[in-house]
C-alpha cells in the first residue's frame, strides 16, 4: 500500500507541473519582434517599364531587277568578300550576277538602231527625190500653162488648128496631174522618214534599257554603312519580279541607333517625345545607357487581348557595343526629384495593436485636414522592441516600391528611422531548441493562437488586420 500511495503522489505531482506549464508556459515567455524597413533620404525616379529591340537608324534594302546567276561577290577594304558585318562605302560592288543574257541582248538592240539608221537615210533619199520630181513636175505645168495661155489667145483658126489647142490644153491637164503625183510622193516620203526616225527612237531606248540591265548585274551599295544581312550566295540564280528580290540589308549608321520598345496602353500616356530613357541590354547586363523618346506610332498591336504601342527611342552607339537586335530593358523617366524623404510602400499597411502603442502617442488625436486638403497617411515609428509611434505623412507618387513622403508640421522622421511593416510573436525557449517547444520530460506542448495583434505574421510589403482596431491617429 505505501509504494501504491508513493507512486500515485509522484503521478500527482508531474500532472500538476505539467498542467502548470501548458497553462502558463507561453504566456510567460512570448515576445514580440517588429519587422522594419529604413526611411531613406534620396533620389526618387518614377519611370515606365518596358521591353524593346535595337534597330538600325536608317536600314537600306539592296535588291535585284535582273534575273541571273550570282557569279562573284565583291571586296571589302581588306579584300575579302563582302560579308555580315562588311563596312562598305556608297557605289561599292557588292555581286555581280551573270551578264551572258543581258550582252546579247545589248547587241540585239544595237542592231535594230542601226537598222533604223538605214531606214531613216533611205527615206531621206527618197524625201530629196520627191522634192526633185515636185520642182520637174512644177517647170513642166508652168510651161504648159504658158502654152495653153498662148494658143487661147490665138484661138482655133488658120493659125491655130483644133486639134493642136486641144494639145495645148492636154499638156497642161497632165502636167498639173504630175505636179500632183509628185507632191504626193513628197508625202509618203516625209512619212517614211518619220516613221524610219520613230523606230530609230525606239530602238535607242531598247539599247538603252539593255545597257541599264547590264548596270544592274553590278550590285552596289547606295549608301555608306554596314552590311547586317546577306541574303544570297555564289551561284544562287536571282529571279526578278514585280518586286525587286532582296539581296542584302545595309545599315547606313551604327554609331546611331534606335529601341522599338512595346509600352502597354495603360502607360503609354506617360510617354512623351523628348523624355529621357534609361536602358540595359542582356549582353553587358553591368551597363546602363540613355537615350531619348524620338515619336510613339500611332497604330497599335494586340496580343492576348493586350494592346501595347512601338515607341521609338533615339540612342547613341559611338563604340559599336550595341549590336541590331538586341533586346532592350527600357525605363521612360516619368518624374524625377532629388534629395527627398523616402518612406518604402510596405510601411503604409501597418496596423499596430492599442498596446503596442508608445504611451507618450496615446490618447492623441490628429486634427481633421481643412476641406480641399489631402488627407495624410500614417507610418508607425518602432520606438522599443515592443512599441511603435505614429507618424503623419502626405503621401506622394510612388515608383512601385517607395513613396516620396512630406511630413506634417509637428511631425518628425529622419532617414534612417525605423518604420514597422509587420509583428510576430517567439519564445526564446523555442529558439533554444532549434524551433521546437520543449515541455515537462521534452515533450512538445501543444500550439496555442496568439493573442490578437494588428501586424502578426505580417510580411514586409503586407498586412495582416484582425477585428481589433488600433488607437485612433
């Protein structure tokens, strides 16, 4: 009987201990930890993102209007064959395509000018001999004119008999038909002449469009710069169409440049011609670059029922670091102020609980803004490990991650100040033991809920609110 009784004392005694700690074990420990961000005073830069590709300024399109063969490339200053990344000048050869076609048909059409020639001599000769028959047939109807003027004077008599008047007159009527047939002649003639003089115009630009092919199986470039694509190789058969075939791409200057930048509708308000520009490229990630918004295309593109806008934005490429096509990292600066009070936009959500109020802030109500003025914010000052104060603010523009703030009168916040964003409440016991709550024998008590604080669990940049209000600020 006396061990049962020695054992069932022993029993008594660990349940009360262990009563006692799962009641109070907790509560005695717990403390709270403030989770803070730094009120910063700086430099603040709201901008619009977006993402874009490097073009060049003024890309020339160097084509073909001659089918043929590709025979040979030319050479860049170093003799090589022009090739991507070639620097070529204005008239520099870039191919020559095969002329063997194109030299026939020259020769074709130099024939027919000179057979035009011919035609045009021979109705010249023929025109002179028109005109010679006109001035005969003219002396010869003057003369029987004269004649028959002669015998109507005399009149059919002794002299002059019937049948020799009648000769006069004859002679007149057929040398008036000749004059006739004469001029007719000249006619044709100058007609001839006219039509051997068309052909010899028309064979003339035959010859000369010949010769303009055969100055278009020379490729050569129009315009100083570099060569990006080329298009074609040596014994690749070029085949004109109603569109001159592509051969290579010729950028006019690298040195300048341009970012085709995709700014979604809802920003592209922000964006103005002339604003500065802040870029990076994925190729020299440890490198920033400006430039300037040239003009923003008018006509937009929709993708997943996203509408965005190209904004073309003017750069400088003095070093040729930046090659076409790269892809852009781009950052329109919106507005830009320096040297004010920065406050991180997590700070704002915090809600604290009325006794984790400093009692120096209790009690203290804020006066009402004037009608018209803004109503200020509050961000809460950590002042122990276990209280916080309030600070009024009028909220300014934000750049996604911190607000310009501008305090008001009586209020006080200096860069480096401690401003709470979240509260979660440890037991040291807990941290000894590697994250584990030990109890009586090391066993782990059960989880209790934490009494109601406005910031438990809450994450920087978050807020967790529970229904309890804080004091009024």
């Amino acid at each position: 009987m006396k061990a049962i009784f020695k054992w069932g004392g022993a029993a008594l005694l660990c349940a009360g201990g262990a009563g006692y700690w799962y009641f109070s074990g907790d509560e005695a420990v717990a403390q709270t930890r403030f989770s803070t961000v730094e009120a910063v005073q700086g430099d603040f830069v709201s901008k619009v993102q977006a993402t874009g590709t490097l073009e060049p300024e003024e890309l020339v399109d160097v084509g073909a209007q001659v089918t043929g063969e590709i025979k040979e490339f030319g050479v860049d200053a170093d003799g090589r064959p022009v090739d991507y990344g070639s620097e070529v000048k204005a008239g520099q050869l870039l191919a020559r395509i095969d002329d063997t076609i194109v030299e026939l048909d020259i020769k074709r059409a130099e024939a027919q000018v000179a057979q035009a020639k011919a035609q045009i001599l021979s109705s010249e000769a023929q025109v002179a001999q028109a005109r010679a028959s006109i001035s005969q047939a003219t002396a010869n109807k003057n003369k029987a004119d004269r004649d028959l003027a002669r015998a109507k004077n005399l009149g059919v008599g002794d002299a002059l008999s019937q049948m020799s008047f009648d000769q006069y007159v004859n002679a007149a009527e057929i040398a008036a038909a000749n004059l006739e047939s004469a001029t007719a002649q000249l006619q044709t003639a100058t007609a001839q002449q006219a039509s051997a003089a068309a052909q010899l115009q028309s064979a003339q630009a035959q010859l000369e469009s010949e010769l303009r092919n055969r100055d278009y199986t020379r490729i050569s470039t129009p315009v100083d710069g570099t060569i990006v694509v080329r298009q074609v190789n040596v014994g690749q058969t070029v085949v004109s169409s109603m569109n001159a075939t592509t051969l290579f791409l010729v950028a006019r200057d690298l040195s300048k440049m341009q970012i085709w930048a995709s700014v979604n509708e809802a920003d592209i308000a922000k964006v103005k011609p002339g604003q500065a520009v802040q870029y990076t490229v994925d190729a020299l990630p440890n490198e920033s670059f400006s430039g300037t918004v040239n003009k923003i295309r008018p006509n937009a593109t929709m993708s997943s029922n996203v509408v965005t806008y190209i904004v073309e934005v003017d750069i400088e490429n003095p070093e040729r670091k930046l090659l076409p096509y790269m892809s852009a990292n781009v950052n329109f600066i919106v507005k830009e102020v320096k040297d004010v009070l920065l406050v991180p936009d997590a700070a704002f959500d915090f809600r604290p609980s009325p006794e984790q109020v400093d009692e120096s802030a209790r009690g203290k109500r804020p006066a009402r803004p004037a009608e018209g003025e803004a109503r200020p914010s509050v961000v809460w000052r950590k002042v122990s490990d276990s209280t916080v104060a309030p600070v009024r603010v009028y909220k300014g523009d934000s750049d996604g991650a911190r607000s310009m703030v501008t305090l008001l009168e009586g209020e006080t916040l200096s860069a480096g100040d401690e401003l709470v964003t979240g509260v979660s409440t440890v037991t040291p016991r807990a941290g000894a033991q590697g994250g584990k709550q030990g109890g009586l024998f090391g066993m782990n008590g059960p989880k209790r809920r934490q009494r109601g604080t406005g910031g438990v669990e809450a994450r920087p940049g978050q807020s967790v609110k529970n229904d309890r209000p804080g004091p009024p600020m």
